[in-house]
C-alpha cells in the first residue's frame, strides 16, 4: 500500500538524521532507549505502571531501563508510600541534570534540521507534523475494558454527562445513571471500554445486555478535539465485536436528535430507524443493526 510505504520512507528518514542508530544518541554516551526512558520521567515521581502503560512497553524492559538508570546515580526506584504494592521512579538531582542536558541537545538538534527552511516550508511543516502525529495516535489508541466504577470510568462519564447537558436544550440530569450503569455495564453481561492514547483518556462506551440475542450500545462518547480521526467509527466496530463475543446477534441504541453527527455516523454504519424501545426520557431516534 502506498501510505504504509510512504511511512516506512520517512521513518527511515527522520531515524536516521535524528541519531536513533547511534549507540551514543545525541552524545549522551547511551542509546535512544535509555534516553527516552529517563526523558520521560523528567521532574515529577511516576508509578512505574502507569510509566510502562504511557510507553506502551512490556515489564520486562521497562525493569531493564530502570536497573541501567538506578546503576548511573540517574534514578531512584522506590515503594509507593500510598500502595506498598507498587514502585514509583523518580530521577536523582544528577538525574535532573542529565534530563535537561538531554532536552538542550535535543532542542538544538530540531533548530539544525528546520534551519535551512522558509517560514512558509516550516509552517508546511509544522502543520504536516501536527496531522501525522494525531493519526498515528488515533490509529495505535487502545480500547480497555474496564470496571464502570473505576476513576478512569467515572471521569469519561462525566465528560459526557457534561457535554450532554450543554447540548440537550433541556439538560441533562445524571441522577441515577451512575448506579444504574455500573450493575449493567459489567462482566459477564455488560462491558464499559476506554479509549486510550499514551496517558491521555479520549472516549468510552459501554454495551449491556438486552436479551438472549440483543445487546444495547450505551455511553458512547469521543472528546470534542479527536472527533474527526475516525476514532467514533472504530469505538463502535468494537462494542459490535464485544456484543458478537457475549452471543448477540443484534444491536440497539438510541440518541437525542441534537446529536446530528452521531446519528449520520449510525446510518454509514449499516444501523436502521426502528420503533421506541426503551423509556429513556432523552432519546428521540432509536436504531438497530444485525450482527
């Protein structure tokens, strides 16, 4: 295909002239792994799970990193105060000073490669940098399933609730919902799914059980500035696909008519107007899809 080999050309180029083969990247004396490893640690205390989480890197090397940064005097690994079960990593003083050698190098690395360039071809630039980095993001976001009672449940909930209230001419009141939600949103029946991109909560939706053959597609929710990168299409090819894992053959939901861009995405996506079939006060048009 065309676009992945065009992504492949400019990994190799952009690699390359940033140093990522060298085993001294921008002459720190250790390779790229390390260095991005104690970049992003930078002034503040990690949980080492959420570190590992927000590289998307498994235990094993992430254990690798920390052993190499601890034996330089670079980082401290030590108990979480608050959960005994867990570590936290945060860089020494001579840490700090080598995460803003590290960051001054790399600084004056990006003024070498954009000098030669026009305001006009850095602008082009910038804006072509801007667009390839939100869709890879959108393209490698995760969807994680988790308890709707979780923090990270309660706070995608309650960007949505939000932003329902704005937009509902008469409101939205959440009183209820949450209780209502988490017994209906769980295992085994239900489920409720964040979408991920590094460290940073960008959606969720939930599917619950109807009956034998039908599920209902709940809380489905993207925030404002990543609609618009295909994230809602594939949220929803998702809870389709939980729906087919829990032996459902067909899907409902429903929707309040001020929100006209979910209701054009339903009908690309093969959903069909149907009857009332729930007593949600705020749902105005009801659809369904075959499995």
């Amino acid at each position: 295909m065309d676009d992945v080999a065009a992504l492949r050309r400019f990994n190799r180029a952009y690699t390359q002239r940033i140093g990522v083969l060298d085993d001294s990247y921008l002459g720190t004396g250790r390779p790229l792994g390390p260095s991005r490893f104690l970049f992003e640690i930078g002034t503040q205390t990690w949980g080492v799970l959420g570190l590992r989480r927000r590289l998307g890197l498994d235990s094993g090397y992430v254990s690798r990193m920390l052993r190499q940064l601890e034996s330089e005097g670079l980082a401290v690994v030590e108990a979480d105060p608050n959960d005994g079960r867990q570590r936290t990593v945060r860089l020494t003083p001579a840490g700090r000073r080598e995460w803003r050698r590290l960051d001054q190098r790399a600084e004056r690395l990006a003024q070498r490669l954009v000098a030669p360039l026009s305001d006009r071809q850095r602008d082009e630039l910038d804006t072509a940098l801007a667009t390839a980095e939100r869709l890879i993001r959108a393209a490698t976001t995760q969807f994680d399933a988790v308890d709707p009672r979780s923090a990270d449940a309660r706070w995608a909930m309650d960007q949505y609730f939000a932003e329902l209230d704005r937009r509902f001419s008469d409101g939205f009141d959440p009183t209820g919902v949450y209780d209502t939600d988490a017994a209906a949103l769980r295992a085994p029946t239900g489920a409720f799914v964040v979408l991920r991109s590094d460290h940073e909560t960008l959606g969720c939706g939930g599917v619950q059980r109807v009956d034998d053959a039908t599920s209902e597609i709940k809380r489905m929710w993207i925030r404002a500035d990543w609609r618009g990168a295909g994230l809602g299409r594939r949220l929803l090819e998702h809870l389709e696909r939980v729906a087919r894992e829990h032996g459902r053959s067909r899907v409902v939901l429903d929707t309040n008519g001020s929100l006209t861009e979910a209701i054009s995405m339903y009908g690309r996506m093969g959903y069909q107007t149907i009857e009332r079939y729930n007593d949600n006060p705020y749902a105005q048009h009801w659809f369904a899809k075959d499995l």
